[in-house]
C-alpha cells in the first residue's frame, strides 16, 4: 500500500519531479558496520548509507519535500537499495513506530543514531547496532504483517540488560535500472580514476629515484675525488717532513762533528735524542695517518659494493612492479568484460541472474586481488624509500666525521713543524751561550750555509785551545736510525 502511494505521488510529477530528486542536497554519506541477515544468516559488512534532502524550492505548487536514503558496498556494484520519505510518509511511520518528532527533525535524528552505532562498533559488546534484511522472508513479524517480496528492511535497534529496543525501521526497494547503471558508471569513473592517480605517483617516484640515484652517483665520484686528493696531499706532506729530517739530521751531524767542547758533545747528544723522540713522534703520526688512509678506502670500497646490490635489489623491485601492473592491467580488463557482461544480461531469465551471480562474486574477487596488489606496491615503495634514506644519512654521517678527523690531524701537523722548528733554533742558541762562545756571530742554522757555520767554530776553537786533543774532536754518538719508507 505505501509503495502504490508513493507511484501516484511520483506519476504526477514526471520527469521534473526525478530531476529533482538527482539535484537533491546531500546530508549524510558514510561506511558503517552492519549486520547483513540472507537466507536466515547473519554476516557482518560494511555498507556506505547516503541521505540526501530534496531541496525547499519546489518545483510546482504542491510538490511534496521529502528524504531520500541509498544504500550500496563498494565489495557488491549491485547491491543498491533506496528509498524516498516524503512528509506523508513520515506521518505513517511516525504512528506506525510511535515517534515523537516532526519531519524536519527527523533527519538530524536519524544521522545521530547513524553516528552512536559508528561509534558504539569498535566496543566489544556494541549498544547500537544496525540490522539488514535482504528478502522478505528474512524479515522479523513486524505489527503482524510481512512485507512484499521485492523490499528489504533496516532497523535501528539499541541493546541493554533489559530488552532489545528497536528505534526505527525502515523499507527499501530495489534500485531500478537507471539507477543501477548510474551506480555502475560511478564506480567504473572512480576505479579510472584511483588507476589514474596510482599511475601519477608511480611515475613521480620513479623521478625521485632516479634523481636520488644521480645524487648518490655525484656523491659517490665527490668522494673519490676527495680520497685522491688526500692521498696526494698526505704524499706530500711525508716527503717533505722525510727531506726536512734528512737535512736537520746531516746538520746535527756536521754541527757535531765541529764541535771541540766534551760539553757541547754532550749537549748535542741530548739535543739529538731529543729530536729523535719528536722524530719518532712524527713518524708514529705519519703511520696513523696512513693506516687511516687504509681504512678510508676499505669504506669507500664498501660503499661502492653496497651502491652495487642498491642498484640489484631496484632493478629486481622495479622488475616485480612492472609484473604486478602488467596483473593489474588485466584485472582492470576483466573488470571492464564483466560489467559489460552485467549490462547485457539484467533483462535475462533465471538463469542469466545465476550468471549474473557467478560475474559479480568473479568481480568481487577481482576487487581484492586489486586492493592486495595496491597494498602490495605501497608497502615497496616505502620500504624502498626508507632504505634510501637511512643509506643517505648514514653516508653524510660518516663524510661528517672523515672531515672533521682530516681537519684535526692537519692542525695536529702544522702544531708538531712549529714545536720541532722552535725547539731546534731554541736548543742551538742556548748552548752556544753556555759554553762560552756567545762572541760568535749568530746566523740562523736553517738560514746560513754549512761551510760557513763549519768556519766560524773551528776559528773560535783554534784561537782558544790550539793543541787539543784529537780524541775530544771524534763524535762519540751512535748513529741514527734510518726510517723506512711505508708506501701509502
């Protein structure tokens, strides 16, 4: 009876009054959990209810205002129920139900018992649930009376110790073919659409890969660049100390073997000593450094091989990704074969229903095999750029730390040439002093040439002491010891 009124309700209004309904505002669209009741089993699914109002303008005098529910799951494109309450309506229920609100209000109500069973679901003994009877002997008696065959019924039902209170319910029909293939269309723009934005971020991450991939080739020639460059510079920097003490050696040697003084013997002895240790000190340093050097390239020999297996393991993800969306493509191609199957056989007997069956449940499966492999290929691109970018900080950490070690142990170097040049020029002047020849004339050792020095002291020593004995002018000091020549 409630479905015969509302046909006089809509015949009269035509086409106008549908174009109405299509523009209507928009209320209430979300996914809620509800208990789906067919052939007298109970499943819970995720079913998206959509509440739209048709708008105050009206479209003739006596066009009605009313309320316009859709309901349809995204795993089921034909799963779609709907069903218009116009304030006629709503009286009938109000009586029916014993309701104590108006028509105006009744939508607001109606989202807020929505919101309390989405809210109430993620509890383990929910208050508010949503039942869904898909035929009509599935129906609970309701006032003695069972409704047709072709609606199905929602209810609203809270649960205490008490009783089980049902707040409202309502029928709805099956949604006719214009509906259906406006659903359909729908759902086909937007898998276009998700394949569409899936394929932008695939080709957006492959441009970042492969610029992170040049800066890492960049970074990687920045360092070998950086290693030859030390290399020389520690090469250099060896030779040059290894010359320096060669030279300060054969001038202590020549500064002994001039001098006449027991004294001045033995103070030299210990100003050699003393330099050997500075030597020693020096090629303890230079040794360091070359095994540090060692190490460097070790690491960087590391890092060249890991740059290796990063460039494998891409290759063999970029291989798997190309599978998984050359699988995706012929699943969208199923999906597309299906549908169109479905188009073609609604206006079927039975038998083209069973198929019609067998071509949604093949879809739905389908569908999950999709969202498996976009969850699939999510998950490799951000473990693939996580590894991507622990690898970059690790490497900054580590050119970090070889800088400021290379920085330290060149300051260390300059510092030790200044103390060896200060000690050696300080050592020298100081025992001329002592030893009674502070008439001499000074020239600095580093400056003024050999022979020149050699004169200066055998004149002062002539005129002083002319008969002395030989043995004092015979250097009794050991030989230094000769350094080996450690390749870098």
């Amino acid at each position: 009876m409630k479905n015969k009124v509302k046909l006089q309700k809509l015949q009269p209004l035509g086409q106008k009054f549908i174009r109405r309904v299509m523009s209507c505002i928009e209320l209430y669209s979300k996914k809620l959990p509800t208990y789906v009741v067919r052939s007298r089993q109970k499943m819970k699914a995720s079913i998206h209810f959509m509440i739209r109002k048709v708008p105050l303008e009206p479209i003739s005098e006596k066009s009605p205002k009313g309320l316009c529910i859709e309901l349809s799951r995204d795993d089921d494109p034909l799963f779609l129920y709907t069903t218009s309450i116009f304030e006629d309506d709503f009286q009938h229920i109000k009586e029916q139900q014993n309701l104590l609100i108006s028509f105006d209000a009744f939508p607001n109500k109606l989202i807020e018992l929505l919101e309390c069973a989405l809210f109430e679901d993620c509890k383990p003994e929910p208050k508010y649930v949503l039942n869904f009877y898909c035929t009509s002997s599935d129906f609970p008696h309701w006032n003695g009376t069972r409704k047709s065959e072709f609606q199905a019924m929602i209810e609203i039902a809270e649960s205490n110790q008490f009783k089980h209170l049902v707040h409202l319910t309502l029928t709805f029909e099956v949604a006719n073919q214009n509906l259906l293939q406006k659903h359909l269309c729908n759902l086909v723009s937007s898998l276009k659409k998700e394949k569409c934005r899936v394929n932008e971020q695939i080709f957006e991450l492959e441009t970042q890969l492969n610029k992170q991939k040049l800066r890492n080739d960049e970074i990687v020639a920045s360092h070998g660049k950086q290693i030859v460059e030390l290399e020389k510079k520690f090469q250099i920097e060896k030779d040059e100390l290894r010359r320096n003490q060669q030279e300060e050696r054969r001038c202590l040697q020549e500064k002994l073997q001039d001098v006449s003084s027991t004294n001045e013997v033995v103070e030299l002895e210990k100003m050699r000593n003393q330099l050997e240790t500075h030597l020693r000190i020096v090629e303890e340093d230079v040794s360091e450094k070359e095994a540090e050097l060692e190490r460097w390239d070790n690491n960087f020999k590391e890092l060249l091989s890991r740059n290796m297996n990063l460039e494998e393991t891409l290759q063999q993800q970029r291989t798997a990704f190309d599978a998984l969306r050359q699988r995706y493509d012929d699943q969208c191609e199923q999906t597309k074969k299906g549908v169109e199957i479905i188009r073609k056989i609604k206006d079927g007997s039975a038998f083209f229903k069973k198929k019609a069956t067998a071509t949604a449940n093949i879809v739905r499966q389908q569908e999950r095999e999709l969202q498996t492999t976009k969850s699939l290929i999510d998950d490799i691109k951000a473990d693939q750029l996580e590894e991507k970018e622990e690898e970059i900080k690790k490497l900054q950490e580590s050119l970090t730390d070889y800088q400021g070690q290379l920085q330290a142990k060149e300051d260390m170097i300059r510092l030790l040439n200044r103390n060896f040049m200060n000690v050696a020029s300080g050592r020298s002047l100081s025992t001329m002093h002592n030893t009674g020849i502070s008439n001499l004339p000074y020239t600095p050792v580093l400056d003024a040439p050999i022979s020149t020095l050699r004169s200066n002291v055998n004149m002062k020593g002539q005129d002083r002491n002319p008969h002395l004995d030989p043995k004092y002018l015979e250097p009794n000091v050991p030989e230094l010891p000769k350094t080996q020549n450690n390749p870098l």
